[in-house]
C-alpha cells in the first residue's frame, strides 16, 4: 500500500506541539520492533520522536524485542533456529544469545540514538530489580503441547523502578527478557511484554509499532485499515484475523484490560508515525476501552477523550 506525501514529510512541530499539549504529563508506553529496527534511517526519526514526547512533557518508556537481530546472531555462531507454534525454541544456548543481543546490542544502539538528543534513556531488562517476572510458556501444535525451552509468559510487572525514573526524567527502554520463579532466565514475546508493562504502569497511551499500516478487517479481501474500534469489537474480531496479527491483538486486549487508557496500533515503517498517533488525523488503527465516556478536561484534574485521538482514562 502506497504511503502518502503527508507521511512521507515531517509534520510541522508547532502542529504537533499543539495536539501532544492535552498529553502533558501522560505515560506512553511504545513497542518497538519490526523493519524500524533495523532500517538505519527509521531507528533514527524513532529515537527523534521519543525524544521529542519527553521535551513535549509526556512520560515514555519503549519496549523492545529484536527477532531479527537474534536470528542473525544465531546464524553467525552455527546454532540451530527453529520454531514451533510461531514461537522460537530457545534452549540455553540460544537464551545466551537472546540475552547478548537484546540488552547488549539491540538496546545500547537505541540507548545510544536516544541519548545524542540528551542524557534521557536508561536501558534495563525484565531482570533488573526483577521488574518482570516470567513463567515457562508451552507451544502448541496440532493440538498437543511442545516444550520449546526457555521462552516465558509475563506473569508479572514490578514497576516501582520504572516509576521512579520516569520521575526522574529519564526514558526507560526495556529488553524483553525477564527471570522465572525457578531460577531460570527466559524470552518473552516483546508484544506482551509491552502490553504488560503498560499496563502495570497504567499508561495512558499504548503505541504498537507494526510492519502494517493497521488492522484489517478482512485480510487480503479488504485492503482499508480500520480506523477506531472498542476493545469488544476486537475480540469480536480476532477469530478472523491474520495469523501473524493475533499475538499483537491479543496484546493490545491485555493492554486495555489492565487499565491502559487507549491503543493505536502504527506502521513503524513510516517516519514520524509516533508523532502523529498524537494528531486529529492520526494514522493506523486506534483501539479503546469498550465503556469510554468523556471526562472533564485535564487541567481539571482529570484525563480527556479527545476525539480522532488516543482516549484517555
């Protein structure tokens, strides 16, 4: 699908000052992943667009995997790579190399591309102060359970250190790996991960980066993305929808049934997209609460819903 020339230019910064104004003080959460991590010139206008949420006066914190980066690495050591379920088989081998390229080189280059805009960014994992915590998860195919080792669910999210840098300031970027109750270190799929963490920290605004300029109703049949829908509608949706989109659906529902104020699902692909989730013609697919009713404005104390935007709680 083509891109228009509007997503192709940046937008006009006094725009976008103006729509991030009635997000001032907001937690935005972002899932990072996707073509944008690896495309020299994407990773670059993302760590921009963060930067430029956290001059706006809001409160970001990215969530990051690095399946291709993994896969890479893998490849240059001689070690198999495989999957079951759509989930890859992590023995301890591979979880070694999981954990090397996630915090140590996936999360330093958007550390590093971050903090040349300012001494903002702090890189953690789900291991640190054991902010999550995860149980081993099982794949299934044709109906029957397969162990696929070191792969893990999010059972839990302790967000006091993310709260206390996101008070101090800083943006705090998450690998997607985080410790088991039995002793063991495991991967989990940045998509849930994201999902959970937002919604521990309550977060007002959920931006998933795809490979996609949305949701689709109907995949390939109906090529227009679907502009807003409510949570029900979602899940109403989802034995329909594309194989590779479920995971990411199902971990926009987690999201808003934690409490996270609103969903906007973006084509990270296209520059400045995070900018634009802001605006009144924000592009992709916005996600909300089934029940939302409007509030009274911000500066009364409380969180708005404003429409053709991200809803606020």
């Amino acid at each position: 699908m083509g891109r228009s020339g509007a997503e192709r230019h940046p937008p006009d910064l006094q725009t976008c000052l103006a729509d991030l104004r009635r997000f001032r003080g907001s937690t935005v959460v972002v899932k990072f992943g996707g073509n944008a991590m690896v495309d020299e010139r994407l990773k670059a206008a993302f760590a921009r667009d963060v930067v430029f949420l956290r001059y706006a006066g809001l409160r970001p914190v990215v969530v990051h995997g690095g399946g291709p980066q993994i896969g890479a690495q893998l490849n240059r050591l001689g070690l198999a790579s495989s999957f079951a379920g759509g989930l890859r088989v992590t023995t301890p081998e591979a979880m070694d190399v999981v954990r090397m390229v996630l915090a140590g080189q996936v999360q330093r280059e958007l550390v590093g591309l971050l903090n040349a805009h300012g001494p903002f960014a702090v890189g953690m994992t789900g291991e640190d102060a054991h902010t999550m915590t995860a149980a081993k998860r099982f794949a299934e195919v044709g109906g029957e359970r397969v162990d696929i080792g070191l792969v893990g669910d999010v059972v839990s999210v302790r967000p006091a250190l993310l709260e206390s840098l996101l008070a101090d300031g800083r943006i705090p970027v998450v690998s997607s790996v985080a410790p088991g109750g039995d002793g063991n270190v495991y991967n989990v799929n940045a998509d849930t991960a994201a999902a959970a963490v937002a919604g521990a920290l309550r977060a007002d605004v959920f931006l998933m980066l795809t490979d996609v300029p949305g949701l689709y109703r109907e995949w390939p049949t109906d090529g227009e993305v679907i502009p807003r829908l409510t949570s029900e509608e979602l899940a109403a949706l989802m034995p329909g929808l594309a194989g590779g989109m479920v995971p990411k659906m199902e971990a926009c529902l987690a999201a808003l049934r934690s409490g996270v104020g609103g969903v906007r699902v973006l084509d990270g692909r296209v520059p400045y997209a995070v900018l634009r989730a802001f605006g009144a013609s924000a592009p992709g697919t916005q996600v909300v609460p089934s029940a939302v009713g409007r509030a009274p404005d911000r500066e009364a104390g409380a969180r708005s819903a404003v429409p053709g935007e991200l809803a606020l709680r």
